[in-house]
C-alpha cells in the first residue's frame, strides 16, 4: 500500500562554515545565550517514543503529523524509518502509528481503533492535563473560551474533546468580540506554548466582559514555555540582535521573536539552521541574543554559536533564569524491552542547557 506522507517543507541543511565576515563594531562582540532553552520534557519524551517505537517494533513506524514542529528532528526520524502522515487513514490497517506531542481529539483516538491500528500516545502530558480540564468543565456545562490559535494541532486536540462546549479566541482583539450563552458559567483555558503576556491580556478583557469568568485549575502555559520567554526577556534588553533558532510552524518559538522585540531587542529573526545567519544582520551589532525554542535539539544552537564565532562573537555568556529537571515517564507501550524488563530510558527529559 502507498502511503502519502506529510508534505513538509525541504529541510535547509547546514552548509559551509566561515560565510560571516569579522567586521569591526563600536563595542566588545559577545553572545548572551538564554538558558533554559531548547528541548523541553514533553518533547524528549514524544521523540524517544519515535525512537523507542522503531527500534522495538521495526521500520516503518507511522506518525501521525509532525511529533513535534521541527523540521530537523522529523527529518532525523525520517532517515531512521519514520513515516509522518497527516490522518490516520494513511496509516496500513494493523501498523503502529504514534500520536504526536501536540495530542489528539477523541475522534482521531477512535479512527485508529476502527483500523485496528496499534496507537503509542505521545501526546505531552501538560496537554493532556488541559484535555482533561475541557471534558471535566464540559461535563459540568460550563463554556469554555480556549485561548489558542484555530488551526493549530493542540488547539483541534483539545477542542475535540468538547466540540460542542468550545470556543476558540485567537487574540486579545477576539476577547472584545466573543459572545456566550451564560456569562456565569463560562471559564477559560488556554493553548500551552502562547504568549504569556499577550494570554493575560486577552485573559483581562475577557474578564472585563465576563465577570464570574473562571480560572483553569492550574496554568495551562506550560513551565517551559514560560521559563523560555523569562530568560529571552532577560536576554533582549542588552541585545542589539536575538536569533531564535526553530522552526516556522512551532507557536512557541515563533513568540520567542515576538517576545525578544517587545522587550528590547533592536531586531530578531527566527532560524531553522545555521547558514539562515545573514551577514546584514549583524552591521553594528555588538551583543547577540540566542535562543531555541522548546523543540529544538540543543546541536542546533552550537552551530549558530560556531556560524557566529565565526564573525567575530567568540565571548558566549549564558543567562540562566531557571532550572529545570522535570522528566515524564514514556507511554505505557515503551517502558519496557522486548523481552519485558523495565527499559533503562523509561524516562523523557534528558538534561537541557
């Protein structure tokens, strides 16, 4: 059986080192690099599932949509077997299929089965938290204003799980917009990689036009989301440039540029790899701003260090704001080896930068 695979965008690979000149700028040249940064819990977890699946069960193993947004480690898995496909009815009937980071709605859960296809749920658990906060709130018969971006896999995840309860508000300009039914039972939630500035705006004029709104349980932007943009705050007050290294589909690192301009940074642009740097970019640029956003394998990031080093940015200094040491267990299908021992990598959340 063919099986078409997600059309994803062709990787630019990493090309020749040494293209940046060493020009001369007012100033000493240096590198402020943010820490925490790059992969988060949730993410080591969903790309060892892929890894742990294909070395258990054999190439292929299938995938619904990208594990996680980022075009270097889909391609990576690619190379080991790894087919990306866009639903579940591309998958052969009784193969392995991974449901990737972002999480699924009840529907796609149930097409799978109907195939009789042998589903690894990857999906990050702070998402599932948030899929189990929208069904408990659905039950109750509450309305659920979800704070995402329509379109976006965790958004149509978690807005399945109670299709009939909720409404998604794309920015804090829709929260002047939106109407319900029962202004005293109406509570938000909110997609997990936003903004958190621009949720609490938008969570503000709901809140004006809402008054009995409810809060979630606990914070639905996840820690990692959240520690990356206070570092990259802290990062973009001294910086006259910030270089985001991630990918254009992945929410949370394109809000690391949006992030870095509002606070300080004289210019910043986002990167999937290295040789994107340009030469433009850095005249009169004396202190560079890195960071990666949360799907970014950290090797990534050395080659910008090296593309910039290159130009002149030898001096590196980190600016750490948090530490993190959360790890989540695999799912329940990957924690042991072929032969029923607990696996020695049970665990997702190697140790980051």
């Amino acid at each position: 059986m063919s099986t078409p695979a997600v059309k994803l965008p062709v990787p630019r690979v990493p090309g020749r080192r040494g293209r940046l000149q060493d020009i001369p700028v007012d100033g000493r040249k240096r590198v402020l690099l943010a820490s925490p940064r790059g992969y988060c819990a949730g993410v080591d977890r969903a790309v060892i599932a892929v890894e742990k699946a294909l070395e258990r069960y054999g190439a292929p193993v299938y995938v619904r949509k990208q594990i996680v947004h980022n075009i270097h480690v889909v391609t990576e898995l690619e190379a080991q077997g790894a087919i990306f496909v866009d639903e579940v009815d591309e998958v052969p009937e009784g193969a392995h299929v991974v449901f990737s980071a972002h999480g699924v709605a009840p529907a796609v859960v149930n097409a799978a089965s109907a195939r009789g296809l042998h589903a690894i749920d990857a999906t990050c658990p702070l998402v599932t938290k948030v899929h189990r906060e929208a069904v408990r709130f659905a039950r109750d018969d509450y309305e659920i204003l979800l704070i995402g971006h329509t379109g976006h896999e965790e958004v149509e995840g978690t807005a399945g799980e109670a299709p009939d309860h909720v409404t998604i508000v794309n920015s804090p300009a829709e929260a002047d917009t939106v109407e319900v039914k029962d202004p005293s039972k109406v509570v938000w939630l909110s997609q997990t990689t936003l903004s958190v500035d621009e949720t609490m705006e938008t969570v503000s004029r709901l809140r004006t036009r809402f008054p009995e709104l409810h809060d979630p349980p606990s914070d639905d932007i996840c820690y990692a989301t959240q520690n990356r943009q206070v570092a990259i705050k802290k990062v973009a007050k001294d910086a006259d440039l910030v270089i985001v290294v991630g990918s254009a589909n992945s929410s949370n690192s394109v809000r690391l540029v949006e992030v870095a301009l509002e606070h300080g940074a004289k210019a910043a642009y986002r990167v999937d790899y290295a040789p994107e740097v340009q030469q433009e970019w850095l005249d009169g640029v004396a202190t560079v701003g890195v960071t990666s956003g949360a799907s970014v394998p950290e090797v990534l990031v050395q080659e910008v260090l090296e593309e910039l080093a290159g130009a002149g940015y030898r001096d590196v200094e980190q600016v750490r704001t948090a530490e993190e040491d959360l790890m989540f267990s695999l799912p329940k299908e990957l924690r042991q080896d072929a032969t029923g021992r607990r696996d020695d990598r049970a665990l997702g959340g190697r140790g980051r930068p």
